[in-house]
C-alpha cells in the first residue's frame, strides 16, 4: 500500500473513533467522498476496534467466573500445601491468587501463588502455570523474586516463592514522581534484574509498577513472571531479530500484558521479545521521574491504540529537571520499532549505571542530602572541562554515553565567532574548510581556516555563503545570501578557483553541489510554484514537489543524488531520498518518519548516507547523526545534546560537523509595562495571536521540549504558567478568549477549535478545501471565522465559516488571500499573487486598491478604530512597524523594536502571524529567531 493512502487510512480511523459511534456514518460518508474501497477498510478497523474493547473491558477472572459459574478464588486459609500452611490473602489476578503461608519446617513466611481451579483443569493455562515454575526456578539475581519449590494436591497447585517485605512501586507512585536519586537507584536494580532474565532467555510481558516490590532496605524485586515466554538466549549483536519461542506457544494475535504499560507489538498482538520488556521498564521509569503514565486513555482499547499510534508528552515538558540522558534513556525504550531499542538489556543496564555514576559529577546533579566529598583524578578534571562551555560538555557526555568500541571520536573546534554558521565544506586537499558564518556585526561572509589555527580568513565576499566547493577548488555560492535554518537562500553564483568576480546563474536556489566531474551542479530551487532538482547548465528537470527539498548531495562516484524530502511547506519532518540521473520516477526512500530532518552527506565509499534527524522513531529530541545504507538499514553514529549538522565528510573519513543552539524567543510589552519582557516557555515559543486587551498570548512550541511536533499554548501576560491546549498550529483566538483556532497537520489537515477553558475540540468540516495557508480571524461577534485556503486545482482566496455548523463559503475573489480582517467585520485586506493590496468587502463587491504601502511591506494589524493599518518592511531582520493612515494613504514609523541580543540573529517575526499587536496599539509581541553555533573537524566516527 502507497505510503500516502496507508497515512491517509490512518488518520481517518484516528478521527472517526474519537467520534460518537452514532455518528460515525456520516463522518466516513463526507470524509471518504465515494471511495468505496476506503470506506470498507475504515469500517473494516472500526469493527475489529469494538471487538477487542469489548474483550479487554471484561476482567478475566470476572470472565471465568461466568464460563464456570463458580466464584474462583475460595477461602484457603488454613489450607496445608505440603508443609506450608496457608495465612492471609496477599492478591489475586487473571494469573492466580497470591497468599501468605507459614513454612513449618524451616519456620519462615513465604509467599504462595495459587493458580484457579477454574484453570486448574485447563491443559494449556496448567503448563503455563507449571512453566512460570521452571522459568522462576531457573533464575537466581538479587532483583528477582526467588522461587523455593513447586506444591500441589488434588486439582489445586502452587508456586512457593520468596514473601518480600515492602511495598509495590505503584504504591510509591501514589504520590507523585519519585526524586532523582531514588528513581536512579530503582531503575538501575529492575534493568539488572531484566537483563539477567533476558540473558537467560526469558521475557516477563507483564511488567509494571505492580510487579515491582521494594523492600524495606530498598531492594528493588520484579515479581510475577506468569506471562513469561521462553526464548533463546539474546545475542549481543545488531541483528538479533525475534527470539524463537521454545515450549508451546501464546496463540496468534492474542493480547497478553496490562493495557498502558504493553509494548506496541503487544498491543498489536505480534510477537514480542525481551525488547517489549523494555518498552515497560521505560513506561515505568517516565512515570518515576512525571509522575503520570505515558499511556492512559478513557478505555482499554483507547489506550491500546495511543500505545500503538501516539507519542507520550515529553518528559521535559512536565519535568523539566529530568537530566537529558535519562530522558533520551527513556525514549530509546518506548520506541516504537523494537528494533529502535537497545540490542542488549545488558547495554540499557550499564549505560543507566553509568549515567548514575557518571552524569552526577558532570552536571552538578545532587544526588544525596549533604554535599559529598571532593573526587581527585579524572573527575575532578572533567568538572573543570565542563565549566569551559557548552560544547565542551556536550563532548565529554558523548565519552560517557555512547555504547560503541573502545575508541571514542574526537573533535577539534575549528570557528570561535559569536553568531550564525551557515554551511562548511572541505577544500579539495582536505588541509582546510571553507565555511559562510554570519558573526555579530559582520554580516554573511565566506571564511577559510585550517585545523590548529584559531584565525579564520574573510575571502572578502560579503553577503554571501559557501554551498560546494568542486574538485578543481570553483565555489558554487549563495550571492546575496539570506541565512536560514538550512543554511542560505539566493542567488547561485561561481567563484573560479584562480580568483575573480561572483558570476550569477541562478534565483531562487536553496542548496547546490558538484558532481565528481567538477563540471556539473546538482540546484535546488523555486521555480514555477514547486521546489526542484534540477542540472545545471543542462536545466534537465529531475525532481519536483509540492513540498520543499533541501541538501542535495552527489554521490562520490557520481552515479546518485541524495537529498531530504519535506513533504509539507513549513513542517521539516519527512524522509532520506535518492534519485539518478535520469529523474523523478526512479525515487528511492531509504529513510522516513522523522519529525526534524536538518543535514546530510555521503560516506567517502558511497555505500552510506550520514544525516542529522530526531522525531518518531525514538531516537531522541535533539538531531542526533544517523547512517542509512542503500538497501535502508539504519544506525546510529553519534547522540549529543545539543542539534547538530553535518556538511562534509572528506575521502580520508573526517567529519565537519556542526552544534549550535536555536532559539525561539517571544519578545512582549504587556498591558500597562513600561518595557518589553521575554514571555518565552521552552526553547522554541513561537507568537501566533494577543488578546485585544494585551493581556492573553496564543503561541506555539517548536522544539526539543516537544519532540518537535508544534504544540499549542495559552499564556496570560501577568507572568502566570503556560496552559497547553493541544497540538497543530495556532491561527486566531476568539474575541472573547474561549476558543482558540488551529491548524492540525493531519492526513488531510484539519481545522479545529480549541477550548481555553472547559470543553471538547470542534473539529470544522473542511468541504471542498485541500490545502490550508497560515493566516485566520473572528468576526467581532465570535460566531465565524475567517481564513485562506486552496480548493484543488484553484488558486488561494479567503473563506469565511461558521462555527456552529456549516461549510466553508469564499468570500474573495480567487488569487486574493486574506491578511486582515477590519474591526467591524466587513472589509479583508487581501494580497494577490503580484503583492498587490486590496481591501475586499465580506458580504460582496468588487475589491479596491489599497494605497501608502511600499512594495514588500507585510500587514499586522487593523487599528481599533479602522482608520490605519499597522505595518513592517520586508528586511526580516529588522523591526520597523509603520502606521498606514486609511483616509489619506499617508505612512509614518511607529516603533522600531530592537532585538535584546542580536548574536545569531537569523530573524524578527519570520512569518507576519509572529508579530502581533493589540489594536489599541498599547501592546505587542514580536518572535525573535536566534542560532548560535560552532564548527568541529571530528576524527574517528566510524
């Protein structure tokens, strides 16, 4: 099945279960528009939904009661199993009934696990019964339960195990999150514990804080190995693929776990290895260290099916004193793919114990009441290392973390100017690097330096970046350069080798490089309403999207071009391609999925692609640096925490690499301040709306404290907490402040609105729409809302819709797009495809030109008294707002704002929705968008 309908079928069955099931009929009859093989596959889904519900909300033991017709679980008190005499009830499951008994001849309590009678004359359920026996016996580690014999009479039987003396985890949790310290002591117990079954061969599949006892010394103890399945014994390599079940076998497609705390493939009802046990574990550590489940929905089902499809909320955004290693821990575990997660619970034992070992000294983390004594040695220089800066950090964690050989990469700074990096190559005899950098006060030049010499060298091209150096050493640059999170957007020009004047040969080009043979270039570029590949100077034609493209890399042989596909404009989520020579329909995916795709580059043989990436895959927030082999098999090369770019890898293997840090920062005069504060939440808090009355923002997180899927927020300007309101793209809030407006990037998108307060999203019936563009308004009595959108095949105009029902109505003539809406609600001043301002009545009439404004100039805000018009200039990094006078089209400056640090500026309200201001002119918010980075030579990545 095509990627495109297999994501299409997705959502839909997302949307159409979250519906009331009455009326779900009608939802599929609009959403699937007469495809009728569509519709039958949803209602396909839909069904088997309500079967497994069905069976998952009747508790076992209740289930058996009414195949038997008989209560299990009778009185046993006083019962005698060989010596043991039975006590008190401890706890009763689907698996058995617990019970303390008395051993009268050793004179010791110890616990005895019964199973059923209902059970008891069940083939199968005995000899799994009898197996948790031989699988508990066959274990003998401080973290698990021990196992003293096996006892039975008549049709009764029995596990004699070890009684702990504590209280479960799940009693711990009743309190909230566990501290630091303790979460780290019982975390590193239960994966010790877990790696010893594991090596043995043996998978729990019913791990949870329920199942996790802690003794009143403190020892952590994993109880309950009744749905263990036996399999052969982990080997420490890469391609461990499924363990082979010995023994007999759970049925096909059975669910067996405890809904919330299942590993996807459990949940799913496929095969399940020792890695699905560690899908638990980091269930269980992300409820330690939040103090909420990862996975809790209204029902079973539901919660089956956020386990299989949704991502939890990031441990950052609830924690935000997590250490980032146990976070990026804990992501590696809930992963997905299996084959995401740690090859070896052996490899996720030791890296917890050295993060508990090792992390404390280097981030100053107190792990214990009173201050402990001095280290000498290497700790104590590592502590000095890290005082040094940021970078330095990040370098000494990748020592510390990574689970490869014995040898450790190693890096060698090569810039030290305060600002923007925009792209790095290496010189044709690898002795340099050649790299574009926008340094405060400088502005984008090119620079060449040599590794040992901190001096960099201005090449004297001003606004201008490097894209390809070729092999003859004629620079294919960016002149002028605009800097942009993928480094420059321009002109394409060469610059010869020998020296001499830029030559222009290209607009609109986001990235280029030569091929081996020094004469051809791989562009791409805008042109004609779609991204491309294109040759040059053949102007061949090799690719072609909707979407955007960006790093187009040859390969070292010449034969392929790689480059990563972003499916949809603004999102940098999408996949690794390659293409020919010979164009589109020869594409190849070698990786996809990714939330954040930012860099790549060829390994020096050709037989890998190296590229920076975070997302869906559980491999981290931050872009860590991946390799992908032609045939798709994936790896991991490199995990630092901050983002990184890779620009070159040269023929003898050494990596220029680059770490920088991007913010996004909301910069506000409140109601009533007397000057500007930073309202911003995370790292990346994007402006989308102000109240009128200046006192409420709607915005927008972005980045790695939301896995980098925008996450929407209402956050008053008093100072108070932000309030998270779901997630998508924020648009408009209502005049009245209960509904916030948003754009949710789904299969196909979706307008909804949210609630600020009590209530449920209302999803908008979208009609005849197919794309929708980033700008949306109220009408002043908050029963419509406004918004641009394209139907297929037209081009934009604004529409307007109500919010109690209905479809969407244009309300411009097509080609006009909407930007403003006047406080009256009768007028939109929209924008054609030439640039050019019209002001177009809601309720019909011909649009008439709007004057005073210069050619780039970006509208913000209607006046509250609808005479004027706020609006800025073009340059994005420059904040000059103007007052545009209706009546007589004159234009005056109202404020120029200035950034608070201008180091690595990249821009001031990138899109017009980031810069907002009250229409009283009282209040504002502007987005600043800032990048600070540096450039390494790295040796020894393999």
């Amino acid at each position: 099945m095509p990627a495109e309908r297999s994501q299409q079928i997705e959502q839909l069955y997302h949307q159409a279960r979250e519906r009331d099931p009455r009326d779900r009929a009608a939802f599929l009859e609009q959403a699937c528009a007469g495809d009728a093989a569509l519709r039958r596959e949803l209602e396909s889904l839909l069904a088997e939904d309500d079967r497994v519900r069905s069976f998952l909300e009747t508790p076992a033991l209740e289930l058996a009661k009414k195949m038997s017709g008989e209560e299990s679980g009778q009185s046993m008190i006083g019962r005698q199993f060989g010596p043991y005499s039975v006590v008190s009830l401890l706890a009763k499951g689907g698996m058995g009934e617990v019970y303390r008994a008395r051993d009268t001849q050793l004179q010791r309590d110890v616990a005895l696990k019964v199973l059923p009678k209902i059970f008891a004359s069940d083939a199968e359920r005995l000899a799994r019964f009898q197996r948790e026996a031989q699988v508990l016996a066959a274990l003998n580690h401080p973290n698990i339960a021990q196992i003293y014999g096996l006892e039975g009479t008549g049709t009764s039987r029995c596990i004699v195990m070890e009684l702990v003396d504590g209280t479960t985890l799940r009693d711990l949790l009743a309190d909230g999150p566990l501290p630091l310290k303790r979460t780290m002591h019982i975390g590193v117990q239960v994966a010790d514990g877990l790696a010893k079954a594991h090596g043995a061969g043996i998978v729990h599949r019913d791990l949870k804080p329920e199942n996790v006892m802690i003794t009143r010394d403190g020892v952590a103890k994993i109880l309950d190995f009744g749905l263990a399945k036996l399999a052969e014994p982990e080997v420490d390599n890469e391609d461990t693929g499924d363990a082979v079940t010995l023994g007999t076998r759970t049925e096909a497609g059975a669910i067996l776990g405890t809904p919330g705390y299942m590993s996807p493939e459990q949940a799913s009802g496929r095969s399940a290895d020792f890695r699905s046990d560690q899908f638990s574990f980091g269930a269980i550590v992300y409820e330690m260290v939040t103090g909420k489940r990862a996975f809790q929905r209204d029902t079973n089902v539901e919660t089956l099916s956020a386990i299989i499809r949704d991502e939890p909320i990031p441990v950052s955004a609830i924690n935000l004193k997590t250490p980032a290693p146990l976070r990026w821990i804990i992501e590696r575990c809930m992963a997905k793919q299996s084959e995401d997660r740690y090859a070896s619970t052996l490899d996720l034992a030791r890296e917890l114990q050295s993060m508990r070992d090792h992390f404390p000294e280097l981030a100053g983390w107190d792990t214990s009441s009173s201050p402990a004594p001095p280290r000498v040695g290497v700790s104590r220089r590592l502590r000095v290392l890290a005082a040094g800066g940021s970078a330095v950090l990040a370098i000494l964690l990748i020592v510390l973390l990574r689970n490869n050989s014995a040898r450790f990469p190693t890096f060698r700074q090569l810039t030290f100017g305060h600002g923007l990096i925009t792209c790095g190559r290496f010189a044709p005899d690898g002795q340099s690097v050649i790299y574009g950098a926008d340094w405060v006060g400088q502005g984008a030049q090119i620079y060449t330096t040599r590794p040992r010499n901190p001096e960099s060298r201005s090449l004297g091209l001003n606004n201008a970046g490097i894209w390809s150096v070729s092999s003859s050493g004629e620079m294919a640059i960016s002149y002028p350069c605009m800097p942009s999170w993928d480094g420059c957007t321009g002109t394409l020009a060469l610059v010869p080798s020998t020296g001499g004047a830029p030559r222009e040969i290209l607009d609109n080009v986001h990235d280029a490089d030569w091929a081996p043979d020094g004469k051809t270039l791989v562009v791409a570029q805008f042109a004609g309403g779609n991204d491309r590949i294109v040759l040059y100077p053949s102007g061949n034609v090799l690719y072609e999207t909707r979407g955007w493209v960006r790093h187009v890399r040859v390969s070292p042989k010449g034969g392929q071009i790689a480059f990563l596909d972003h499916p949809v404009l603004g999102l940098i989520g999408g996949s690794v391609c390659v293409i020919d020579f010979t164009g589109n329909k020869n594409k190849k995916v070698l990786s996809s999925g990714w939330s954040g795709l930012r860099s790549l580059a060829w390994s020096p043989s050709g037989g890998e692609l190296w590229f920076t990436a975070s997302g869906f895959k559980g491999k981290g927030v931050l872009p860590n640096l991946f390799g992908v082999t032609p045939a798709g098999k994936e790896r991991t090369l490199l995990s630092v925490p901050m983002y990184t770019w890779i620009h070159d890898i040269f023929r003898d293997g050494q990596v220029l690499l680059q770490l920088s840090r991007p913010r996004a920062a909301m910069i506000a005069l409140a109601s009533g301040a007397e000057k500007e504060r930073d309202f911003s939440w995370f790292d990346l808090s994007v402006a989308a709306d102000l109240s009128a009355d200046g006192k409420v923002l709607l915005f927008y997180e972005y980045g790695g404290a939301v896995d980098e899927n925008r996450t929407i927020y209402l956050r008053k300007t008093d100072g108070s907490d932000a309030k998270r309101l779901g997630e998508g793209t924020p648009l408009a809030l209502s005049p009245d402040g209960q509904w916030a407006l948003a754009l949710q990037h789904t299969v196909p998108p979706q307008l909804v609105l949210l609630p600020t307060g009590i209530g449920k999203p209302k999803p908008l019936p979208r009609g005849v729409i197919g794309e929708f563009l980033d700008w949306a308004g109220w009408s002043p009595d908050g029963s419509r809302v406004f918004f641009t959108a394209i139907e297929q095949g037209h081009r934009a105009r604004t529409y307007v819709q109500d919010i109690d029902g209905g479809l969407p109505q244009a309300v411009t003539p097509e080609g006009m797009a909407g930007t403003l809406l006047a406080p009256d609600g009768k007028l939109i001043a929209a924008v054609d495809r030439y640039q050019q301002y019209y002001l177009c009545p809601v309720d019909g009439g011909e649009p008439s030109p709007l004057d005073g404004y210069d050619d780039g100039d970006v509208l913000l805000q209607w006046s509250s008294d609808g005479r004027a018009i706020f609006l800025r200039g073009l340059d994005s990094k420059e904040l000059k707002i103007y007052r545009l006078d209706l009546r007589n089209g004159t234009k005056t400056l109202w404020k120029d704002l200035t950034p608070p640090n201008p180091a690595g500026l990249m821009s001031i309200g990138e899109n017009p929705g980031q810069v907002r201001i009250s229409p009283d002119g009282k209040s504002y918010v502007y987005t600043v968008w800032t990048s600070l980075g540096e450039l390494y030579m790295v040796d020894g990545l393999r």
